[in-house]
C-alpha cells in the first residue's frame, strides 16, 4: 500500500489535477499526516471528515447497532459510523479501496469493529440485514456540479439507478437509510422516494458553502447541540457560525 501514502498526492508536477483537494487535505482527514491512505479516485469522493462526523451523530437517534456502509471506498464515512456503532459492514467492489479503508480504520483505532465485503452492494442487498444504510453511490465524478441539478435516475449501477437503489434497500434491508448526494439533487425527488413517511433533508455547509446534501429517512432526530465524546473518541462540535442548514419542504 506504500504507493497509496497520502503524501505521495502533494507532488504538483506530478498530480497538477489535484491540489485543489491536496490543500484541503486537513478537512478531508483530521490525521492525514498519521498514516492516511488515498487513491486518486478518493481524492473526488472522500466525505470530509466534519460532515461524516455529523452523519455518524445523527444515528445515534435510532436503532445503530449495525450499519452498512453501502459503497465505502477509502472508509471517511465508515470510520466515523466505528465511533459509534457494535459493527460497521463496509462493502466496496474496488479491493484497493478497501485496503486502503482498512488502513485508514487502523489509523483511527478502528478497525477492529469493521468487517470489509469486497463485492457489488446492488447485488448482496437482498441478503444483508442492518439498522441504517448509508447510501452514497458514485455521483459520477467532479462533472455533476455543471449540471443544473442532479437526478437520482442518472445513478446508473449495474442493475438499479439512483431510485431504485433506495426502494430496494428500504424493502430488503433496513428501516433507517441515509442518502448522501450532490448539493444540485432536487428535494422534491428526494421526498417522493418515501411518499408515506417524513424525509429530513440537510445541507452539509464548510465555510459558508454548500458541499453535499444528506436526507435521513426512518426517525432520525435533529442534533441540537454537542453531545459527549462516544467511546472515548472525540467529535468536534459543528461551528456556530457554520451549522447543518435544513431544507424546507
């Protein structure tokens, strides 16, 4: 895994394409410099580390015993759920992106609570069971923000796009599901995946910029204010300046 050292992505001859990520690299990963991993790809998709954190509080509302991180790449999401939960499933069809995932767990004192699946979410989900699934399939790279919003149909997997990845997951494998898309995604999409039942639908915010949206389906309850460290390990409370906006529906 040498070739995948994080600081190997600093080389500005070599990787022109990405130091626009390369200097934001502390807020993708608060111990880049402890031992993180990437691969080129992750630089495009990682979550930074605040809004994982933030998502990964927003489970300890409902039931959050077992988790799936459906498609987990280099683990920023999968290591936060960690924090927090008995077992994390981290599933991935890249199996560089999960060495990379279990490198980075080992970094965060992890890794111990993640079982790595290397293979296709769309076609394990009717057997997995699990409290949440955190939905975040690939968005097609850095091009969906030229877009003048995203829709879920454009999601193409190998046998569901973007709507029916949901319902399948909703029937097959568990109640609560978050869904973690671009910020152009429309919320009245959004809302009619799950006509029935309320969506929460939140916009993730770092330095006065809309970054991504989440929607939370299945319960899950608003964080108010910062809650105490969970298993020993610290989550920095959001800035003031800087909370999650929701939008109205």
């Amino acid at each position: 895994l040498s070739m995948y050292r994080g600081e190997r992505w600093g080389d500005e001859k070599k990787y022109p394409e990405l130091q626009k990520y390369w200097k934001q690299r502390y807020r993708l990963w608060k111990k880049f410099d402890e031992g993180v991993h990437m691969d080129e790809e992750s630089w495009y998709s990682v979550t930074p580390e605040e809004i994982a954190e933030h998502t990964a509080r927003r489970c300890l509302s409902v039931k959050h015993d077992v988790i799936i991180d459906a498609f987990s790449g280099c683990g920023g999401n999968t290591i936060q759920f960690a924090k927090i939960a008995t077992k994390v499933i981290a599933i991935d069809i890249d199996p560089i992106k999960l060495k990379i995932a279990r490198a980075n767990a080992k970094v965060y004192g992890v890794d111990h609570k993640i079982e790595y699946i290397l293979g296709d979410y769309t076609q394990l989900l009717p057997t997995l069971k699990a409290d949440i699934v955190f939905l975040s399939p690939p968005w097609g790279g850095p091009n969906y923000r030229s877009a003048v919003y995203f829709d879920l149909g454009d999601i193409q997997l190998r046998h569901h796009n973007g709507v029916t990845l949901f319902q399948d997951t909703y029937r097959h494998v568990a109640p609560s599901i978050i869904y973690f898309l671009p910020r152009n995604v429309l919320s009245e999409q959004l809302a009619s995946l799950h006509p029935n039942h309320p969506v929460e639908i939140e916009e993730n915010i770092i330095n006065n910029k809309t970054k991504s949206v989440t929607a939370y389906y299945g319960g899950f309850k608003p964080v108010n204010k910062p809650r105490p460290p969970l298993e020993r390990q610290d989550f920095p409370s959001r800035s003031r300046d800087n909370p999650p906006r929701k939008r109205k529906r």
